[in-house]
C-alpha cells in the first residue's frame, strides 16, 4: 500500500547574483580588470570613464519632474520612471574614495619570442647534418622537455623514428647526433639525467684543475657526491679536503635546469600588482585599496535618450515594447554590476583592514615573531561575514607592506601553546627555527631530533615529526643534505 506523508524542510540556496558578487570579491585586481572589460563589451547600457558633464544628471532631473506632474507609463509592468529617476543616478557612478590613486602604474610585462624548442631549432641551422642527421636531431629537440631534459630511452626514440619520421638508424647513430644537439645553448641542455646535465656543462668550461678534479667526481663517484659523503670522496679520490671544497665550488655554479634558464620560451611574466597598500604614517597604519578596483561607470547616454523617447511616443508598437524589454534587461544588469563592484569595494576594505588591525603589531615593526595565530574565523567573526568570504580575499590577494608584497593568505597560521600556556603562531616558531638552522655548524648539521630539542629549551615543546613537517614548508633539506665542508 502506497503512503502519502508531508515534509517540511528548510534549505538556503545562493542567487545567481549572490553567486556572482562571490566571483567578483575572489578575482585580484588584474583579473577584475578582464571581468570588468567584458561587462563593458558584453553590456551597451554600461559604460567606463568619466562622463563630459553633468547634462545626463539634469536630463534626468527634468524628466523625472516631468512625470510627477504627469502620467506614468507602464509598458509590460515596466515603469520608465525607475530606471529615469534621479535616486538612482549615484549607483552609476562609484567614485574612489580611500582608495590609492596608483600613481606609480604597474605594468604587466610579458615575454616575447620563439619557443625553447624553436630555439635550439634555429641553432640546429648552424651545424653541418645530412639529411638524415637533421631529421633526427629535430626529433631529439622536439623531445626536449621544459627543464631541458631529454627523459626517454634511446630505444625508444628509435623505434619512434622509424614509425613516425621513416627514418630507420641505430642508437650509435642517435647518440652521435645527441651529442652535436648537446652543444647546443643553453649549456647542458639535451642531457639524460642530472649526471650528464652538469658534466656536459663542466666540459664547456675552460678546464683547471678544479673542474677536472668536479668531472671526475661526477663521473666516478655521482652517488656518493649526491649524498654529500665526503670523507668517501676524500679518500676514493685521493684528494685534500680544500680541493673536495673547490671542486664542488664549481658543481655549485651549474644550472640543474638549462631550459628553466631560457627567458623566450613563450610564457607570459605576469608582475603582481597589490590590491591593497599599508604604510606607516606617523607612527599609524593607514591601508589603501588599489584605485583599479573603483572604476568609474555610468549609464550608457543613448540608452536613457531611448527610454526618454518611449516615454514621449504616443503611440507603442510591439517593436518599441520589444526594445524596452531589451533595454530594461540591460540596466537591471548594469545597475546590478555597479551595485555588486561597490559590495566588492566595500567586502575587500573591510576585510583588509581587519586584518592589518588583527595583526597591528607585525604591520608596525615587520618582525614575523609578532604575527599572531590567526585563522579565518578570527576575521570572519570580527566583521560578521561568512568564513568563506574571507577566505575568497585571502587567498588570492596581496598586499604591499614597507616590508614587501605578500599573499595576504600568508598571515593566516595555527597557534599551539609554549611552555607558559601562552598561544604563539606557527610562523613565530618556523622563524626561529629557520634561524637555528641557519646558524647550525654546516660541518655538522643539526638532526630533526636535536632540532626538537633546542626548540623545547626555547619554551616551544614540538615534537620530531612536526620539526620535519615545519622544515619541509620552508624548503630546508635534512641534516646530511644541508651537510658542508
């Protein structure tokens, strides 16, 4: 038997504009820019820049006083007058008020040029090959990935060669031609392996007897050098201690990724630009939204000269009805934009600027050991907006400090109680113990274990394991890779 029951259920559902506005406050300054150009294409009744004069304000005036006098005229529930009306003239100009005025303009520079490949291609143009020769090293070149390396097989590439390229040959005859490509700029380029990348640039170099002395470690003994077992290299290679030092003085100097150096392979070098500015000023902190993100905008002038010659028409064709339909989407579109870019202002100041009074002691001195635990509900609860809001400033802005351009994400960490019960931050004890390493005996680095300790004598009681979490987001290797002579 079939049962009918009712259920009450309650769900909240985000608007289609609500879900915009998101967007908008997520995008950083150059991408609101792009959002902002295609509003402005995709939109005629919408329009940038200053307008000539205040004639559109008083055009408005008039026939808003007009029509008081008068009868209204309602097109398909349309009212002329709303979109008319003077009340609604500031919501089409958004002025920057505590805004930067950017007057020191940021360019994005971008990269220009060929492409890596095409550009040991164009080299290839300066070698003697015969025809099959030119086939395979184009192939070889073709096969050089971003960081210069060649990582396939020469069997491989020889079974390709012949399925693709119809060019049937030996390894021999490939290893022959990939040294030719291996001469190539920029130096180790084409290399098989991190091995043959810094030999091939030693051997490019004027020979002493310290790259004589780097090749021979590299070649006999890579395993060893890599794992930084020195007193094996010493005695192997029979050589002095200040001698090891030279040697790898010189390994040092190479370029682990050749084709990571070459500046013309076709990437675009985008420059931050901040979306907020804090400066000291007078002892005070005074916080400054990028003037890009307060465009000035305003109704297109030939879009209310139609509205304005609707109203006036006496008599209304469908196509005339029609237009207005058209019309009236297009300013409830423009007046949203606008509306939804002053919100965005607003969110993103507001949410800044909690910040910075958040963390007002590190703003005013630049020391990270005055950064204090501070997570997004911190923020959130302070200017009573969801956590996700915050989150959408956070993580994909920055902000140029006297002490550099950040990520604003960057001041948000976990805190964990010292040996007083005092909450401290993360970045707080990553900076002090960046700074132990730092000052470690580089004959002897420290382990993770001592590390732990010397942390706990300075009142941070951490475990190992979290030690090796802490050094591994800062990028420092463990103690026998840090390991120096």
């Amino acid at each position: 038997m079939l049962k009918q029951h009712l259920q009450f259920k309650l769900s909240q559902k985000l608007s289609p504009q609500q879900i915009q506005l998101m967007k908008l406050i997520q995008l950083p300054t150059q991408a609101f820019e792009q959002r902002l150009k295609q509003e402005l294409e995709e939109n005629p009744a919408l329009e940038g820049g200053k307008e000539e004069n205040d004639a559109i304000a008083d055009e408005f005036d008039e026939l808003y006083d007009n029509d008081a006098e008068g009868e209204n005229i309602n097109t398909e529930d349309i009212n002329i007058d709303e979109y008319l009306s003077d009340d609604e003239i500031p919501d089409y100009r958004t002025k920057a008020n505590n805004y930067s005025a950017d007057d020191d303009e940021k360019s994005i520079p971008y990269a220009a040029g060929t492409s890596f490949n095409q550009y040991l291609i164009n080299q290839l143009t300066t070698v003697y090959l015969n025809e099959q020769e030119w086939g395979i090293a184009e192939f070889l070149v073709g096969s050089v990935d971003e960081s210069g390396y060649i990582r396939r097989p020469l069997s491989d590439i020889m079974d390709d060669l012949a399925f693709t390229q119809n060019i049937y040959t030996d390894e021999k005859t490939i290893e022959s031609v990939l040294k030719m490509v291996q001469e190539l700029d920029p130096p180790g380029v084409a290399a098989r392996s991190l091995e043959e990348c810094l030999i091939v640039q030693l051997k490019r170099k004027e020979i002493n007897p310290n790259i004589e002395k780097a090749i021979l470690i590299l070649e006999k003994s890579f395993e060893q050098f890599s794992k930084k077992h020195y007193k094996k290299l010493i005695q192997k290679h029979n050589i002095t201690e200040e001698e090891l030092r030279n040697a790898i003085s010189e390994i040092e100097k190479l370029n682990p990724k050749p084709g990571g150096s070459y500046a013309g392979n076709n990437r675009i070098v985008e420059h931050v630009v901040p979306d907020f500015s804090i400066k000291i000023v007078d002892g005070k902190l005074e916080l400054t939204l990028n003037g890009r993100n307060a465009p000035e905008l305003h109704v297109s002038k030939e879009y209310n000269n139609m509205l304005r010659g609707f109203k006036d028409s006496k008599e209304k064709s469908k196509s005339q009805k029609d237009t207005v339909m058209f019309i009236k989407q297009k300013l409830d579109a423009a007046k949203w934009f606008i509306d939804a870019i002053k919100q965005r202002q607003q969110t993103l100041f507001i949410t800044m600027n909690a910040i910075m009074q958040y963390q007002k002691e590190y703003f005013l001195t630049g020391d990270e050991r005055n950064l204090r635990p501070m997570i997004l509900k911190n923020i959130a609860d302070q200017i009573q907006m969801d956590v996700s809001t915050v989150s959408r400033v956070a993580n994909s802005k920055y902000v140029d400090t006297p002490y550099g351009t950040k990520l604003i994400k960057e001041y948000f960490s976990e805190s964990m109680k010292n040996e007083q019960g005092e909450d401290v931050s993360t970045k707080e004890i990553k900076k002090i113990l960046e700074t132990v390493i730092t000052n470690e005996l580089k004959k002897k680095p420290l382990t993770d274990d001592r590390l732990a300790a010397i942390l706990k004598e300075k009142g941070y009681p951490i475990a190992r394991r979290t030690i090796a979490k802490y050094r591994e987001q800062l990028g420092i290797p463990v103690a026998r890779l840090r390991k120096q002579i």
